[in-house]
C-alpha cells in the first residue's frame, strides 16, 4: 500500500493533478476544520454536538468495539435507503490475519465490519468522491483526503464517518502476536478480532482446527500493537477523524488517578457531530431508535483520552526534533500546535530531544 517509484515508468505531470496530490495526500498537508456549524475544541476539533451514545441492538453493541455506534449508523442509513453502499474494512475472507476493504450494498452484511481492525487497510481507492448515495467509514488520514478532494471539487461527496485512531499498526504485530499465543504462523484461521463482544473486548484468534488464543485489550495494544504504530501515526496532528461528518470514540470510565479503565463493561461510545449534515442523521438515528445519546462536556472526553491530548500538545516539539534530524513533516494548518505546545513546554522539549534522538538513529 506504500507509494513506489517504478524505473522505466513515466511520471504524470498534469499541473492539476500534482496540485491536487499536494493539498489532498495527508502525508504532505492536514488542514484543520471548521464547518459553519461548529464550535472550535482545542483537543477534539470541531464540535457541533457531541454525545455519549450506544446502539440500541444489543447485538450490535456487544460486537462493536465500544457502543456499536458506528455499525448502527451503517446499518440504519442501508436500511432507509439514505446510501446505497458503505465503504469500510473488514477480516479478509481468505486470511483473517489480513484486513480488506470492502463495499456494503446489505444492511444485513454490516455485522462483518463491526470492530477495531489494528492493521493497515486502504478503504479510499473503493470510494466515489463524487458520489452522495454512498457512506464511507475509515481512519481520520483517509478521511483527511477524502474531504479535501470533495472540498477541492465544490461537491458534498459521500457521508464521510471515522473514529479516534491513535495509529496503525505494523501487519507484522499482528503476526507476530497470533504466533506468541501458540498459533503458528503456517496455521490458518477461522477468525481474528482485535476488540468487541464486549468492551473493549480482547484480542482473540481462532484456527480452523478449533484451537482459541486470547489476551487483554490492555496487553495487546500496549504491549505488542501500539508500540508497532506507523512512523507518520506518531506526528499525527489529527487522531480524532476532524475532517468527518460523525466521529466515535471510546468513551472510558476512568480510574482514580484519571485514567481510562479498561474493565470489561457494556459499551459507551462518544458521537460527535462535526457538521450540519452530520448533526442531521445523527438526531434522526436518535429518534428512530437506533441509537442513544445523552449530551456531554467535551472537556470530560478529553481527559479520558490522553493519548490524544498529549500527542497534540507535544507535537510542535516532536515535528521541530525531526527537523532538526533532517526530516521534513507534513504541513499541518489551523490546529494551534504553537499554543499547546506552549501550555506544556517540559513535555513538548522533551517530545523534541526524544524524536531527534530517534531520527538520527534511524539514519544510521
């Protein structure tokens, strides 16, 4: 899925379409949003509602990876004939291990996507940008894109739907971790699941002679996925899907010192609406009954989100340690990196010594 430069292949250079490339690929410019609608959150972008929420069937709830939010709202727009498809990523049907992206014309197919996949998955080349009957859920990266290529064509595009992300991690962390649970890596799988049937749920692999592996949500994304996360995941400026029209979230109780709790429980979700046309479907999904919401402080989701918060107030200290080594970053505008960085100068120093430390390893 990594771009490539091909010997003996001519490069395209149509002025328009490099231009486009420039503005739109979030590995070289992010752009903050700012829908009419919207209020402005330093840490959760821009806000127009936000809610604490689960889906109303208990099946869905229990499958997804935190309230099933995300899986109903797919399921109700097929259902009332308001998108004809919903692009997203699902287990790959030939090896679970694999994550693919596919295009739901079936309400009853929806199920199949519901859950965390924490593996790379390219889910924009299946997308229309010109089409309004079609839904799209996918990381904040791609949804980056997505909404500038629709900004850039003066159209609305498809519902753009994306999730708090904090990065992507390597297929071989996968890999690896189905092997360290006793499944060999020449064993096929019946299934794999990163979260869900519970909240969070756990990491759960399944062979085809029955043999189930397991662990924690705790453990596997802290011990072997989360430290195997993409390089650009780790300058991020947007883990929180900004450029969408719904974003979900895990909406974790916290433990005494402030903490999300990772204690099985029933799913909670939190819904924002970012603009007016998200702000519509969601209350309408409310009010059919396919979700539930209760209005929220943003500031109550931010503190239970710290991975996000600290990523985006030290990131001016880790973008300015990569310059230092060399690396040139993607242009990231209007998120107010200087600001953060600024309410926490010994973590964001910190940030930068860190990063440059690693770049000039790296290079070695």
């Amino acid at each position: 899925m990594r771009p490539v430069t091909q010997d003996g292949h001519e490069s395209n250079t149509d002025t328009n379409l490099l231009r486009t490339f420039a503005e739109a690929c979030p590995g070289r410019r992010v752009d903050a949003q700012r829908p009419e609608t919207s209020t402005r959150h330093p840490i959760l972008g821009p806000i127009t509602s936000i809610w604490e929420a689960y889906a109303i069937d208990p099946e869905i709830r229990f499958k997804g990876s935190s309230g099933g939010t995300i899986t109903a709202l797919s399921t109700w727009l097929l259902e009332t004939d308001r998108v004809a498809q919903v692009h997203a990523a699902q287990p790959d049907n030939s090896d679970p291990r694999r994550t693919e992206a596919v295009r739901v014309t079936d309400s009853k197919d929806t199920l199949r996507t519901a859950g965390s996949r924490y593996a790379p998955v390219s889910v924009t080349p299946t997308v229309d940008i010109d089409s309004s009957t079609s839904a799209v859920v996918a990381k904040p990266c791609e949804i980056s894109a997505l909404r500038k290529l629709t900004q850039l064509r003066g159209t609305d595009g498809p519902i753009l739907l994306s999730f708090f992300c904090a990065g992507v991690p390597s297929q071989h962390a996968t890999d690896d971790l189905v092997e360290r649970l006793g499944i060999p890596s020449d064993q096929e799988l019946e299934s794999l699941r990163y979260r869900g049937h519970g909240w969070p749920g756990e990491f759960t692999a399944q062979d085809t002679e029955g043999k189930v592996a397991r662990t924690s949500y705790d453990v596997s994304w802290g011990s072997h996925l989360g430290p195997a996360i993409q390089s650009r995941c780790k300058i991020c400026p947007d883990g929180v899907g900004e450029s969408a029209d719904i974003t979900a979230g895990d909406y974790w109780r916290a433990d005494e010192r402030g903490y999300p709790d990772f204690a099985n429980a029933e799913g909670v979700s939190v819904l924002i609406a970012r603009t007016a046309r998200g702000e519509t479907l969601l209350r309408e999904a409310a009010a059919a009954g396919v979700i539930s919401i209760r209005s929220i402080d943003p500031d109550s989701v931010a503190a239970i989100q710290p991975s996000q918060s600290v990523r985006r107030r030290t990131l001016s200290g880790r973008l300015l340690g990569g310059r230092v080594a060399g690396h040139l970053p993607p242009r990231y505008r209007g998120f107010g990196l200087l600001g953060l960085s600024a309410r926490a100068p010994v973590k964001s120093a910190r940030a930068a010594v860190g990063t440059y430390i690693r770049a000039r390893r790296w290079q070695r």
